[in-house]
C-alpha cells in the first residue's frame, strides 16, 4: 500500500507524527535521519515528512536533510527542525529567534493553499531557531507574532514546511493538515485499515510458514492474543498455543488466561508451570536490563522445548508491537537511541531455534485494539490492560523472591479493585472530549525501607509507589489525576493487608521523561 517515511531528527514527538498519519489512514514508517537510502527507498515512498528536533542547522554535526529526498522529486513536509533543515538544504537561511517560542500561539494564514485551513488558529510552538529568509522558488503560507514564516510552501514542488508541530494535540487542526499533506498533496490512498492490516498479514504469515505448524507465546495480553489471533485466521489448526506460566503474573492471572483463552479463542491451549526455574535465574538479580535478558531467554529455552516435544518446526508467534521496537533499538532503527530491552526484542538470545512470526510489529496500541475487535475477541480481552512480557519481575524493583512478588501481587490487586469499583480501571473520553479513567495502572514495589509505626509499633518496612497513565498510543502519557479519596482508601487498604508494607506513593511523573513501567 502507499506510504509515507518519516525521517526521525531527534524530536519528542516524532511518534506522535506517525499516529497521526495513520489515523489519516495512510500508512507510514519512522526511521533515523540517517538510515542508508537503499533501505528508505526500498518502501517506494509517496512521500517525506522531516521531524522537529533538538539541534541547530548550523551547528557542527547536526543533521542534515539527505540528498536523496530532494533528489526523489516528492513531497516532503519540514516540521520545526524538519522545516529548517529544508530550508538550509534550499539555500534558505535560518538564525536563532531573538524570542524563543513555546507552547500555544495564534497563527494566521497569509495565503490560501493546500495544506492549512484558512482563518486564524491555534498551534502549538517548541523553537528557538526560525527562518529567517526562505528558500527560492517559496512564498510564506502563515504567521505567528514571533514567526513572520511560521508556515511556507513551494506548492509546484510540492515542498512545505511548518515551524508548529500540527502532531500534538494542542494544535487543534493539525490532524487535518497531516491528513491533507499524506492524501492530498502526496496522493497517497487511504488503505490503512484493521480489514486492510488483516487481509496482509494474513497472506504474509501464509506465505512465511507455508505448510508447517506454529507455536504462539500465549500471555493473556491484548498483544499476544491478538497476535495468536491474526495467526489463527491465517493457518487454523496449524497453531498450537503455550502459556508459560513463570510465577510473576498479577493475583490469581494464571488461572483467569486458561479459563478465558480457551473459552474466547477456541483453540487448545497448553499451560506449562516453570515458576520454579525463573524464580532460580533469577535470584540475585537487581539489574532491570538482566533481568529482561534472563527473562527472554528463558522464555525461549521453555518454548523450544515445547516444540521439540510436540515435534513443531522452529516457528514461533510474539505479540510485538511498534512501541517495543522504537524503545528497544531493533535492528532497524539500529541509529536510534535504545530506550530499554523488551524482553520480545533484544531481550531474546542471541541463538535460538525459532524464526519468528510477528504480524503486530508495525502497530501501535490502539491500531492492535482495533484490529482485535476486527477479528471479533471478545471486549475485555482487547480492552484488558497492557502487561509486559516479564510480568512484575519488571515491577519489583530489587532483587526477585517469591516473598517479594506475593507483596506485588496482594498491593496491586487492592489498586486495580478500588479502580475497577470507581469505574476508572478503562480510558474512555468525557463529556468534554477529555481522557478520563485510566489506559495502564499498577503498583510497584521499591526496593526502599522507610520508618513507620503500626500499633504503637515502629516498622522498618518496603514502600509501594502507585502509577496510573492515561494514554492514546503509549509512546507519550500524563499520569491520571485520581480522586484523592480513593488514592486515600487504596493505600489505607495496602498497609493494613499486606504484611511488609508500611509506605504508599504516588507517581505523578509523565512520559517523557519517564518511561510508564519503572524497569
């Protein structure tokens, strides 16, 4: 299908780009400034879009907008840096603001044309360097009171550029302008839908693994039954479906993922019991990134054994989404930043007998959702929360016992009850559009004793630290404004009934900069 390439120079919001894009239902991939031509090209692009960024064009080493763009003869759209870098590749000139800009600013429309609505607006500004002179062949499409070239185009080569950044949300009508550069200026045909993701994976999984039967690394998730679902549709009962359970799962969770995975899916599903050998690896172990590494890998050691004793060649599904490669430094966004491991990415060991099948890996969140409820499952497993792969070994911060992970267990289910019971364990938009309710919660145990006094009694006990997100596409989050009450009642409730307990937190810090798990 068409799609558009994002080429990444370091913004906070370049995610947000490609969701944004895709919501326009065009299809669309992200990649570094500086990922070999051969491999952007390879995508036969409709067109470019230029992300913002932290640097100055003029400085020693910044990026610079590759040759090859121009060279194409496509549209491309500059935003913030994006948009600079444009205009120094044009023979513009770009100078620092002699007032930097950020946050809200009324824009204004100087010329009618293809990408902005007409009439003034609000944007949203992040920049300290501007245009200060535009390129050839360019005329100024808006301004703001700080930005006389707020917005400029050469509409017959189709290049534009945008010193706001219409991705965020506080750019009211910046859905609508990605919208109209993706359809309208690059010709690029609305094909990004759940039934237009399932007719192609399905015809990829189908010609990966042919005639052979597939092992799917069942959690109980959102991703990875989803995941188990697109390859179910693709091969029936060549799947075979392996839940392994390692002993971190929330209260009770082994039990729930048997009963409602069989009932909702029905396929077989073989549960495997290995909490003692994860337990054992394990032991000792502080580190977040070995702990994912020891947790992959043992995942993989457990899965390959289930495939050579039920005599299943080396195939085997994950629920990997976009997230977990943009966070992770998959292989091919080898120039980006790493983030963390996720255990389903470089997490895994270096040798291994599977070739993986990983429909879900360009998507993000919501697009799973969405292509979950495509496949008719059932609403509370689509809508279930997100649970990392390593379960809360990822949330036990510290050293991994089985005394420490029951701690988890009891706290967090007292803080997923009172959610649920306050009808706010969901994300759904209120009455006035705004998010409410939350998209991810739970508790996390500190490896942190704190004085307190139970009884006349002084205590030396851990501390637990609360967290609650709400999120559209979790590569940005705010943390969820709870009632107070009821943070108030969830920790009076996790003191008085989990022994070991004596300190509850909240965590009111957003990502970024903070990722939403702590490890």
């Amino acid at each position: 299908m068409d799609t558009l390439i994002i080429l990444d120079f370091g913004s906070q919001y370049s995610q947000l780009i490609a969701r944004r894009v895709r919501e326009a239902q065009v299809y669309c991939e992200l990649y570094a400034w500086d990922m070999p031509q051969d491999v952007v090209m390879d995508h036969n692009p409709a067109g470019f879009i230029l992300s913002g960024g932290p640097n100055s064009v003029y400085q020693p080493g910044a990026p610079q907008l590759p040759d090859y763009v121009l060279e194409s003869g496509l549209p491309v759209l500059g935003i913030c840096y994006g948009m600079q870098a444009l205009t120094h590749a044009l023979g513009g000139v770009v100078a620092g603001a002699q007032h930097r800009e950020y946050g809200a600013a009324q824009l204004t429309t100087r010329l009618h044309n293809p990408l902005i609505p007409a009439g003034a607006q609000q944007v949203w500004m992040s920049h300290g360097d501007r245009v200060e002179q535009l390129p050839e062949g360019f005329v100024p499409l808006a301004e703001t009171a700080n930005a006389p070239y707020a917005a400029m185009g050469d509409p017959s080569r189709h290049l534009y550029g945008l010193q706001f950044h219409p991705e965020v949300a506080h750019t009211p009508n910046g859905t609508e302008i990605l919208k109209r550069f993706s359809r309208q200026i690059c010709g690029a045909k609305p094909e990004w839908t759940p039934q237009s993701v399932i007719d192609q994976q399905v015809a990829r999984i189908k010609a990966q693994v042919r005639d052979a039967r597939v092992l799917s690394a069942v959690s109980g998730g959102v991703d990875s039954s989803v995941a188990t679902a697109l390859v179910h549709r693709a091969v029936g009962d060549q799947l075979v479906a392996v839940f392994v359970d390692h002993g971190m799962l929330r209260l009770n969770e082994a039990r729930q993922v048997i009963e409602t995975f069989g009932e909702n899916l029905g396929m077989e599903l073989i549960a495997v019991d290995v909490r003692e050998d994860f337990f054992r690896s394990l032991a000792g172990v502080q580190a977040p990134e070995t702990k994912r590494k020891i947790i992959g890998e043992r995942f993989i050691r457990h899965f390959e054994h289930q495939a050579q004793s039920l005599g299943l060649p080396p195939f085997l599904v994950q629920g990997t989404i976009y997230p977990d490669v943009i966070e992770s430094r998959a292989p091919e966004r080898a120039q980006a930043h790493k983030i963390k491991t996720h255990h389903n990415v470089g997490g895994l060991p270096e040798e291994m007998h599977f070739k993986l099948v990983e429909p879900l890996r360009y998507l993000f969140k919501d697009e799973v959702r969405r292509l979950g409820e495509a496949l008719g499952l059932p609403a509370e497993m689509v809508w279930r929360q997100p649970f990392p792969g390593p379960g809360l070994a990822v949330r036990c911060l510290g050293e991994i016992t089985p005394e420490r992970i029951r701690k988890l267990q009891l706290a967090d289910a007292i803080f997923t009850e009172e959610l649920d019971r306050a009808g706010l364990l969901r994300m759904h938009r209120d009455e006035s559009s705004q998010l409410a309710g939350t998209s991810q919660s739970f508790a996390v145990l500190l490896p942190v004793r704190s004085v307190g006094v139970m009884g006349d009694q002084r205590t030396y006990q851990e501390a637990v630290a609360l967290r609650a997100v709400t999120t559209e596409d979790f590569m940005t989050a705010d943390w969820a404004r709870l009632p107070h009450d009821l943070l108030a009642r969830v920790s009076s409730r996790i003191v008085n009934e989990v022994d070991g307990i004596n300190r509850v937190v909240y965590d009111i810090t957003t990502k970024p900069p903070a990722t939403i798990e702590w490890e």
